[in-house]
C-alpha cells in the first residue's frame, strides 16, 4: 500500500504534460494532480481537501517546469 502514493505522483508528473505553454501545462498538471492526489488522500487517510491541494500544487509545478518536447500529449480539451 505504500506504492501507492509513488505510482499517483508518478503519473501526475507523466500526464501533466497537455499543452504546449507554460500555462496549460501547469493547469493540466494541477488538474490531474488534484484528482491524483484526491485519490491518494481518500486511499491513505488524509482528508481529501489535503490530497487535492498537494496533489494539485504537484501536478502544476510539474507541468510548469517540463517542456513540450519532454511529453507531449497533444492540445488541451479547453483549446478545441
């Protein structure tokens, strides 16, 4: 149980990833990092608000500092 939390960051630095600026990258990141950490919280006893804001703080860092050519998982759903 104790992967668990590792295997979520894991995947919010991986999929934070959608767009091409700076900006939506950090939003997708925060985004899925949220729900990443929500989960997170709920599997390991923090409350959910805590799991959400780490994960949500996570995930936009890391979508903030990677570049497009490091992943690249195409244009984000609020720029269709």
């Amino acid at each position: 149980m104790r992967t668990l939390p590792f295997l979520a960051l894991g995947a919010a630095l991986i999929l934070g990833a959608c767009g091409t600026t700076t900006g939506d990258r950090a939003v997708s990141g925060g985004l899925i990092g949220a729900g990443a950490g929500l989960a997170v919280g709920a599997v390991t006893g923090a409350t959910l608000l805590e799991g959400a804001v780490i994960g949500g703080a996570l995930g936009a860092a890391a979508g903030a500092v990677t570049s497009p050519s490091d992943v690249n998982l195409g244009r984000p759903a609020w720029r269709r």
